[in-house]
C-alpha cells in the first residue's frame, strides 16, 4: 500500500463530510435514494440516505440546493479545485449516468491518523437540485468495495 506523506498545507485531519464545495447551499433534504452496494446494511441518520460495510466503509447520499444554478461541469470544476488546494491527492475521477442525468465523481485519498483513507465525491444536477453521495473507508478496506461503490452511483435518483 502507498503511504502519502504529509505535506505543508496538505490535510492533517479529514472532516466528517467532505462537501466543501456545496458551500453556498444552507439546507439539505433527504431526498436522494440509490441501490444500496452489495455486501452494505442501509440506514438513514440525519435525513441521509447511507449504508456501511462490515468494515466500517461508509456511504451517506443527500440532496442539496444548486443556487445559484449552475451545471455539472462548473461544480466538477469547483470540486476538483476546492479539495486539491485542500491538499487532497486525487486518485480517480470518472463520470457516470443516472435515471436524472449525467453525473461525476472524485476519488481522494488523505491521511487520517496513522491510516491512507479514500474519499469519494460524487453528485449529478437535476436543474435547481444536486444530488450528492460521499463514501469512505481505510485504503486496503475500500478498495474492495470500489467496483460496487462506483456501480451503485448510476442508481442515484433525487426526489
């Protein structure tokens, strides 16, 4: 397994939900739904949407306001920017289609404490609606998840 090294500037602490870019967007609602990864139990906490592994690997999806409009790529770019000042080194990125549209994700890793953690940053804009799925885990522990993570992301639908 790669160890990242900490940088200057990079992250020492890893927050608890990476949405760094919704910003401007004050309410979250719980209207995201998608197919739950194979291997995860589903459960809602805090009007979320999520799912964890036997290993501790979560899931959390959410809807969020796209004010002031804008489209996928703008917030793709604004992503992408925003979390690698942050000092997030990205892995992946790929795109994805969903039953409301095309959607993005990110994958970061971080460290957190003495462990490499993977982050993945995924929406798809539904006009003045974001749909948003975060996931995480330890590196060894999420990359047996990924494929099934990934795969779940085209089942998104905001509500």
């Amino acid at each position: 397994m790669m160890r990242l090294k900490r940088r200057v500037g990079a992250v020492s602490t890893v927050p608890a939900v990476i949405v760094v870019l919704f910003a401007l967007a004050s309410c979250t609602t719980p209207a995201v739904v998608f197919d739950v990864p194979e291997g995860f139990a589903r459960y809602v906490e805090d009007g979320r949407q999520a799912a964890i592994s036997p290993e501790g690997v979560l899931v959390s999806a959410y809807r969020t306001e796209n004010k002031p409009e804008q489209s996928i790529s703008f917030w793709t770019e604004a992503v992408e920017l925003q979390l690698t000042q942050a000092g997030y080194l990205l892995l992946a990125e790929g795109e994805f289609a969903t039953p409301d549209g095309d959607g993005h994700f990110f994958e970061w890793m971080a460290p957190l404490g003495e462990e490499d953690w993977v982050y993945l940053t995924a929406f798809c804009v539904d006009g003045g609606s974001i749909g948003v799925v975060e996931a995480a885990g330890p590196y060894d522990i999420y990359n047996r998840y990924r494929e099934r993570i990934r795969e779940s992301l085209r089942t998104v639908t905001i509500r």
